[in-house]
C-alpha cells in the first residue's frame, strides 16, 4: 500500500505567517494541522529582515503539531 503524500503550504505575509500541513491519498486531501503567528522581518509585503524572517518561520513550523507530525 502507497504512503500518504504530505503537503505543506507556507503563507508569509507582512501580518502573519501561516503553515497548513495536509495528506493527500487517492486524490483526497485531508488536513492535519495548521497554525499562525505574527509576521517577523516583513513589512508591507518587503523582507526588511532576513535573519527575523527565518526565525519566525522556523518558530512556526517548529510549533508542535503543525509540521513535526
């Protein structure tokens, strides 16, 4: 039997950060987790700061439930 392919969507924006993480099997997708957090090193759509911009998403995919399933 196939494994469950895992797809992670990512939305960096200027207000926030945003992960959804879904399964997809036989055409089906299933959501399994999702979360947000306050943007870091992006304003009005610019990365202004590289190094906080990492930092903030790697708090967000690091964020237990979210991409670490």
């Amino acid at each position: 039997m196939p494994k469950d392919k895992i797809v992670v969507a990512l939305d960096v924006g200027s207000s926030k950060f945003t992960a959804v993480v879904a399964t997809v099997e036989k055409g089906k997708i299933s959501i399994i987790g999702a979360h947000s957090i306050k943007s870091k090193g992006i304003r009005d759509g610019v990365v202004n700061n590289m190094d906080k911009a990492v930092e903030g998403i790697s708090d967000l995919i690091t964020t237990p439930g979210v991409i670490n399933v």
